[in-house]
C-alpha cells in the first residue's frame, strides 16, 4: 500500500505570519490573507517549496495509507 500526501497543514500556535509561504507556491494554493487557509486542490502533490521556505516549521503535511489518516504525532517535550 503506497504512502500519499493528503494535504498540509498550518499550525497556528507556531505561524509567525511572515506570508513567506505565498509567494513561493507556485500554483497560488495559500490564500493571501490572514488566517492563511489552503486550498488543497490546487496543490501539486511532489512540491514540498512552502515546507522549506517556512521559517518556523508551521507548515506540516498530513499523509494518507489506504484509507488511514497519518499525522505527526505531538511530542512531548517532558519526555525523553
């Protein structure tokens, strides 16, 4: 079974709202005003330009397997 992007995710706590992911995406997939939402259907699925401009990792993706959901886990920062 194959592992496929579903869609990103903009973290709120951690956006610093710079907008560094507009510009940079090349189909216009980021709305350019706050809160930033994301038009998933308009993403290309191999393009990761938005993670890496992203200067505080608010930017996450969430994959598919089959019919399962995988996001990242929270970690715990008390945990070792």
């Amino acid at each position: 079974m194959m592992l496929k992007r579903d869609h990103l995710v903009r973290h709120p706590d951690r956006c610093t709202h710079n907008a560094v992911c507009i510009p940079v995406c090349p189909t216009g997939a980021w709305l350019s005003t706050p809160p930033y939402k994301f038009d998933s259907s308009r993403c290309i699925e191999t393009c990761r330009l938005c993670l890496d401009a992203c200067p505080s990792q608010a930017i996450y993706a969430v994959f598919r397997k089959g019919e399962k959901l995988l996001e990242p886990t929270k970690s715990d920062p008390g945990k070792k």
